[in-house]
C-alpha cells in the first residue's frame, strides 16, 4: 500500500510530514512524500514558516504522481492560496481516497494557514475530501461558527459537508462520563464514535488519527470501521506518547499488529452483547488470542487486568499485552498444543441455562472434574493445564467448550475457543 502525505515539515517528528512517514510505516504502507512547507518548532515553541516555491511543489507533486501508484492521500499543512491551487490541480481528477487534515494551527501556537487562503480552502480543498477530519476548534473557523446547543456538530458537520466533503467527522465534539465523542455525518447517516477519555496535552495526535482513517479506509473501504480503527489507534499513541523534548510529549503510534488489532475489534464486540454482564464469573473474564504456534503464554495476547463487571455495566480494567493473561492463556496453550488452528479463548460464568445451550446448537463439548485433581498439581497450582489436558487426552476433535463444574472454593468455569477472536464472538452469540 503506497499512501502520500502531502503537508508541513515538522523538525521535532511530533506533526505534520514525518508523523505520517512513522504512523504509515507502523501500519506496514509505505510513504510517499509532498512537502508544502518547512517551519521552525520543538516541543515548547513554535518560530518561522516558510512555504516551499511554486516551481518545487509542482516537480515534487509530478516527480511522485509519475512514478509510483498511490492508494490513498492526505492532505495536511497548505499554507497560502498559491499552494492550495496547486495542489488542487494536481488531485482533482483522481479517483482514489484522500483525507483532509484542515490543520490551521499548531499545539504550540504557530498558525498554519494564512487567514487569507481559508477561502481558498474551503472551495478548493475540501472538495476533494472522501473524508475531512476537523477537530472542534477546526470546525469552528471553517464555519465560522461555535458548536452549542444551538448550533449542534451535526448542523455543523452539514456546512462542511455542503463546502463539498464527502463525508465529515469533527473529532473531541463533546466529553461524557470519561468518554470522548467524535460526530460522524456520511452522506446518508450520523453517528458518534465514542471511546475512553485521556486527559493528557499531547503533539501529533490529530495526524496520527487522520493518517491512520487513510491507512483504515484504503484497506477496508467501511468508513465506520475506518473511524473506529483510527480511534483505536489515537487513543493507544496518546497512551505511549513520551517526553522527548522539554515541552509537549509527543504522540507514537503503535507497530502494526494484526493480532491486536483483531482482538481488541472483537472485545469491543463482546462488551455491546446485551446483558453480558449477567455471564461474567466472579474471578471475571479474560479474552486471548495467539500467535501462530505459541511456546508460552508470552506469546498470547491478553488483557493485562480483566473484562469486569460493575453492576449491569462491562468494563475493560487494563489494556492488551503479550502474557497479559494467565488462566485463559494456559487453557489456550494446552489445547493449541494438540489443536493448532485453536488461536482464542475466553471464559464465561458457568450457568446450567448455558450448557443446555451448547448442547443444542451442537457444539463439541469437554468437560473435567476438579474434584479429581491430584494434590501434587494443585501444589503446583498448574490446575488449568491438568485440567484441559483431562478434559482433550482422547478427542478427536477440537474443543468449541470445555467447561467444570468446580470445586471447594473453586468457581466453576466454560471457556468457549474458536480458532479466530470474531469466530468466538459468534459462537458466544449462539448459547447466552
């Protein structure tokens, strides 16, 4: 995947040109280049711009549109009216994906579009927009308008979209109970994306969520699933942001892991279930999925603490890691050990509803008795793993369920395995 940034030098990496160079190459696309400006900044300050001439942006825009095939675009940094129309003539034709990131000023201060060329952006750029990814304060200078309850993010998110985006998601719109929520306007529908809120002053999270809708929606084409993954990825950069210099921490996204990826889609699947709460044990849940051929539970993705219950509400308590869980990995070791395909897991509360479930959709079902469990293993307290190995040794099949009915002070236990997160997920659907 060959992804152009087209925007502003940033000398300190936290913005502009070379945040994209690393968030594409955490994504594994590679990155095509069109600087429209240098500027002069670090994490405290922000000092000189200086737009590149006409006759280099032109060369530069040829020298790549020539040469290579691109998937998708982003817009960032267009400083002045020349630079806009220039870019202008050079995408309008195209038929491919192109994100505009209406950055107009920086985290540290600097202005990065003269005042006199936002009519030009408005009528020359945003026009080219499958989808314009303006921030609250963005969206209020484009419209010349504060977002209240009067003038709500959809009235808004339409001025935008009657300026000639496709498609419009006005980011950080409004914060609720420790939630952040982006407003979505496609041509047809509306919507927001929530996810959790991290109070933390940052550079370069902004591009980092424009670059990676771009990466989301040349791959998938759902612009949903595009917004939620950029999302997801946001939040996981503001998380291992760092202070590098000695101001503002600077935003990193993550190395793309398609193991992650898909665990983290499915755990928020299974945290919407209706009335979920009601199959979530005492010790709680965990939720995993493996590398090809695991040797240790170091190579199963886990959640670091648990899926946990809080009244009729499911919280994610802690955030996914190799070897972030034990119990569940243990059990998903064991039986990957005989059944390779055999890559997720997750445990549920043991009801009798449940069962009678499972065996009526026909799912291939094991089961042990802990009260069997010789005394050498549980001073070994390697329980799980002589229990999975019981409930396997003579199957001929891999397991959808093995599933205790416990012991003295042992609570008893399903956990459902598919040999994917999203195969799981429907397995779940089909017996709570």
């Amino acid at each position: 995947m060959n992804l152009l940034s087209i925007g502003g030098s940033d000398p300190s990496s936290g913005a502009g040109i070379q945040s994209d160079i690393k968030t594409f190459s955490a994504l594994d696309a590679y990155s095509l280049t069109i600087i429209t400006s240098v500027t002069g900044q670090n994490t405290s300050n922000f000092g000189m711009i200086e737009p590149v001439s006409k006759n280099i942006l032109k060369n530069q825009l040829e020298s790549v549109m020539s040469d290579f095939k691109i998937d998708g675009i982003k817009i960032g940094m267009v400083y002045n009216s020349e630079i806009i129309k220039i870019v202008h003539k050079y995408l309008k034709k195209l038929k491919i994906p192109i994100i505009v990131d209406p950055v107009i000023k920086s985290t540290t201060g600097g202005m990065l579009i003269k005042k006199s060329a936002i009519s030009d952006f408005k009528k020359f750029i945003i026009p080219l927009a499958t989808i314009i990814t303006p921030n609250k304060f963005e969206a209020e200078i484009l419209t010349k308008t504060k977002i209240n309850s009067k003038n709500t993010p959809e009235k808004i998110a339409k001025i935008i979209q009657k300026m000639g985006a496709k498609n419009v998601v006005i980011t950080g719109v409004e914060n609720k109970n420790k939630q952040v929520l982006d407003f979505v306007l496609e041509k047809n529908k509306k919507y927001y994306i929530t996810d959790e809120k991290i109070s933390k002053i940052n550079r370069g999270s902004g591009s980092i969520h424009s670059a990676a809708v771009l990466y989301a929606i040349v791959k998938n084409k759902n612009i949903k699933e595009s917004l939620k993954f950029a999302k997801k990825t946001t939040l996981n950069s503001i998380k291992n942001s760092k202070k590098i210099g000695k101001g503002i921490i600077i935003t990193i996204a993550e190395r793309h892991d398609e193991t992650k990826i898909k665990l983290s889609n499915a755990i928020n699947e299974f945290i919407k279930i209706k009335n979920i709460y009601e199959n979530i044990p005492e010790c709680q849940t965990n939720f995993v999925y493996s590398k090809e051929k695991p040797k240790s539970i170091k190579e199963i993705l886990g959640i670091s603490g648990r899926i946990v219950k809080s009244g009729k509400e499911v919280i994610i308590a802690g955030n996914l890691s190799y070897g972030g869980s034990k119990h569940v990995a243990t059990a998903l070791l064991t039986v990957n050990k005989k059944y390779s395909k055999i890559k997720s897991a997750i445990n549920l509360k043991y009801k009798e509803e449940t069962i009678f479930k499972i065996k009526k959709v026909k799912l291939t079902t094991y089961d042990y008795d802990r009260t069997q469990e010789p005394q050498n293993v549980k001073n070994k307290g390697s329980t799980i793993e002589w229990g999975i190995k019981n409930a396997i040794k003579n199957s001929r099949k891999p397991p959808d369920i093995i599933y205790h009915k416990g012991d003295f002070g042992k609570e008893p236990m399903i956990i459902v395995f598919a040999e994917t997160p999203d195969m799981l997920i429907k397995k779940i659907m089909k017996i709570i």
